[in-house]
C-alpha cells in the first residue's frame, strides 16, 4: 500500500534520491536535514561568483544505469572530463593513479627495490592496512606511499587501521583487481599507460551540488517537504516502531524512517553508547590572482601531499572541473586538512591560515603571498569514517541495538559507516527505496 509517511533524515545524496523515488512511487516525504542546504558532503561554497565542492567532486560509476541517472538529474547540462591528478612526494610530482613510466622519475635506489619487492610479491593474511598494502604492492611502495599519507590523514599508526581501508580507498584508484602477482602488476601499469580512461562527469555550471539542488526541486515539485537547519531531539519509538521524530520546531509521525545522517549522531539521540567515530575535515578555499601555468600544480584537478612535515593533505583546482567554478578575474585553489573535534585549530582555523598560505608558496601552488585574496575556511563534520581495528565489532553492536526497530532503515555513507562515492549512495538511495515499496 502507497502513501507511507516517509521520514528521511539527511538531504545527503542519498537522502535526497531515496526521497524522489519514493515520492514518484506515491509515499508522502518528509526530510530533515541539520545544515541550511542539501547536498550533505557533496554541496558547495559560493562566495560571490567563485564556487568550491568539498574537495575534489567527480561523478564517476562503471553502471549503465547510474550514469543514466546522473545525467538525468543534471538536466544533461554536464561535462564529460578526463582526470589528471598526482601524487607529490620527495620533491616530485608524479602522475595518479602512478604510471609505469613515472617510476623511473624515482631514485635508482627506489625503483630496484619496488621491483624486487614485486618479484617476490605473496599471498599472506593481513592483520591491518599496513600488512595489507605490503602484501599487495611491497614493502617500498607502502613505506613512500601509502604509510605517510595514511598516517597524516588519520594521525594514528596505520598498524591500527583496519585493512578494509585499503580495500576501499586504494584499490579502486590504484590498481586493477587481480593483482597479486607481478604479471597483474604489469598489466595494470601497461594498461594506465595505453588505454584512455573512461571520462567524468561534471556539472557545467553551480559546482556539484547542483545534482542535489536539481533533485530538491523535483522533490518540492512532488510534494516532499524540507525542514532545513533542523535539530533532532528524538526518534520517538513505540512498540519496537519508530513512530515519530521529533525536532526543535515540529513532530513528524512516520510509518518510515530513513536514516543517512551520521550514525554517531543517532546513537547519542538513541543513547546508545559506541566508539565508533569519525575524523572531520576543515576546506581552505583561496581565491588567488590567476597564476603562471608553469607550475606543474595548477595543472592538475588534484593533487594528494603525503609528506608528514606539510599540514595540508590536499589541494584541488575548480576551475579544472569547470572554468564557471571562477570568475573573469580571479583563479582558486580548495585545500583539505584532515582532522578531529579535539585538534586545537577544530575551533579556531583561522590560526592555520598563515602555514598553509607558506605551504603553497613552498609547493609552487602560488608565487607570492600578494597572489591571495581571500581565504574563506569551512569546517566540515563526520566526513570519513575511521576504519580502526575494532571497527566492524563497534558497528555490528549498534546494528544490534537497532535491529528490533522494524521500521527504521540505515542507509548512505554516514548512516552505514560506509566509506563510499556518490554513485554508491545513488545506488543505495534506489535500493532502499524499491525495497521500502516493496514491503509496503
Ligand atoms: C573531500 C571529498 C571528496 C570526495 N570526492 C568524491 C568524488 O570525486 N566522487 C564521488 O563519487 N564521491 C566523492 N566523495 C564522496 C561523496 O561526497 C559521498 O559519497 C556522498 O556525498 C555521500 O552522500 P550521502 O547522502 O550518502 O551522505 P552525506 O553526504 O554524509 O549525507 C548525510 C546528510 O545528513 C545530514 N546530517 C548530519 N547530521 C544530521 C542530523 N543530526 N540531523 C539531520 N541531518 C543531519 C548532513 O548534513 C548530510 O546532509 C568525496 C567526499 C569527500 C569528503
């Protein structure tokens, strides 16, 4: 039966496609989202006419059908982007996903002791995402790699991070699948060589939220409501149903509940006591006097800093994802400096400015102190889960507490703790929402 009370908690992208699809389907949709627009961590800053994603934001899926999607949302109002991206370590930019040809920019040194590992490469069981990675691509690539990027971007011994975080994060821009074994390992850096990789999709105009903004109308045009800048204070269950939440300024009965929001946050709702947490993220967003080309840099969309001594992690570039991203006048560069609530710039960012302004002028992002403008900071709460070592226990307790609520659904990257990419939470939104119809 149709017409369901659906409440969803979140305006996320999964929010916000589980919303669309149930509405088509006839359910009554309310969302609830905490922040004063949609788009959850993939929206974006506007100052005047200059526009900054969280980071660097691509739509990017191997499914016929959810590109088809994508594009549907944007109205086919995209553009179809080849990806240049790199890596800086040692005092060198090198090409990412790392070609084979970019090995030999590395020291002698280093390239006979990657091939040496790679010969000798075995299967072995992994502990955690520094066994892991060692066992995958060797014990050279980890230590230059992996390791200091990994243990800057969590701040803790990647010995404590589950593996499931090189599953997820490396595997699906490094390397091919199979690669166990050097034949895989040549295959993949013969085929990153001479094949052309699939192109990515990005909005022409209003940055990356414009796929978010796209579906709130659609959903406003269906009937579903918003209450923005909302406040949760509880999620009212009786008889194991969750029949109404309750924010600051209203009560929503539900037949339904969706919950994308982070699942901290529903745990402290549900008093639910739990160790899972996740690490935040602060975005610089400079905009800087258009700058010389030569600086390898401001060629690429983004480019990742591993290197323990420099504070920030990444750098990307809006105007190489769309040159509407600037003005006439201006170039910008979105800088990333990964975190955590008890870091003492968490409450005052502002106190980091000065170093990041010299790191960039170190990195040869910008020539001249006078190049910048402006800088606008932006702090950015639960955006990567951390993968410890006891992660999956922590989270299967909490799947515990909850499973005998019969009507509350868990869904998105934040309410499933789920390190993932737009398209996994496009796709997820598609499924929750057949099956929502399906049992209703
Ligand atoms: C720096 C960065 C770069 C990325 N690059 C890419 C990329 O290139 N390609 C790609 O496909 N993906 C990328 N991603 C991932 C992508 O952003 C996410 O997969 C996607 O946005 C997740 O959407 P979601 O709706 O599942 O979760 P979220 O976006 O986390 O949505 C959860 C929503 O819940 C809201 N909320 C939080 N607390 C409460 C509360 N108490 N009450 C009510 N609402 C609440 C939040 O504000 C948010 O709107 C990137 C992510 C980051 C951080």
């Amino acid at each position: 039966m149709k017409n369901k009370k659906i409440i969803i908690i979140g305006a996320g992208i999964t929010g916000l496609v589980t919303a669309y699809e149930l509405l088509k389907q006839g359910h009554k949709v309310v969302i609830i989202e905490k922040e004063a627009d949609v788009g959850g961590l993939a929206r974006s800053f506007k100052y005047d006419d200059m526009i900054f994603d969280i980071g660097p934001h691509r739509f990017f899926s191997d499914q016929t059908t959810i590109n088809s999607y994508i594009k549907n949302i944007l109205n086919c109002d995209f553009f179809k982007i080849s990806r240049l991206s790199a890596v800086f370590f040692e005092g060198k930019y090198y090409k990412w996903p790392i070609s084979f040809l970019s090995i030999f920019k590395m020291s002698f040194k280093n390239i006979m002791s990657i091939i040496f590992d790679l010969l000798f490469l075995k299967m072995k069981h992994a502990n955690n995402y520094k066994e892991y990675v060692e066992n995958k691509y060797g014990k050279t690539l980890y230590k230059i790699f992996f390791k200091g990027y990994t243990e800057k971007f969590f701040d803790i011994d990647a010995k404590q991070i589950h593996q499931m975080w090189a599953q997820e994060s490396i595997n699906r821009v490094l390397i091919v699948k199979k690669t166990n074994n050097i034949l895989g390992l040549i295959k993949y850096f013969l085929k990153s060589n001479f094949s052309r990789e699939k192109k990515f999709i990005y909005p022409k105009t209003g940055g990356i939220q414009v796929f978010s903004q796209n579906l709130k109308e659609k959903i406003t045009a269906l009937g579903g409501e918003f209450e923005l800048n909302a406040d949760i204070q509880e999620v009212q269950i009786t008889n194991n149903s969750a029949v109404a939440v309750k924010t600051k300024k209203n009560v929503y009965e539900s037949d339904i509940v969706v919950w994308t929001a982070p699942l901290t946050a529903l745990c402290k709702i549900m008093n639910i006591a739990t160790e899972l947490k996740y690490r935040n993220l602060i975005i610089f967003n400079y905009i800087i006097k258009k700058i010389d080309k030569k600086y390898a840099v401001n060629n690429y969309q983004w480019c990742y800093f591993g290197d323990r001594n420099i504070t920030l992690n990444r750098t990307s570039k809006p105007m190489l994802f769309s040159k509407n991203n600037i003005n006439h006048k201006y170039d910008s560069v979105c800088v990333e400096v990964s975190c955590s609530q008890n870091d003492s710039f968490w409450d005052t960012p502002e106190i980091l400015k000065t170093k990041i302004t010299s790191e960039l002028l170190q990195l040869n992002v910008i020539s001249s102190e006078t190049d910048v403008v402006n800088i606008f900071a932006e702090k950015i709460e639960n955006v990567y889960p951390v993968y410890t070592l006891n992660f999956e226990n922590d989270l299967n307790i909490v799947k515990n507490k909850i499973a005998n609520i019969n009507n509350l659904y868990l869904a998105g990257r934040s309410g499933l703790f789920w390190y993932n990419n737009m398209d996994d939470s496009i796709e997820n939104g598609l499924d929750i929402s057949k099956k929502i119809n399906e049992t209703t």
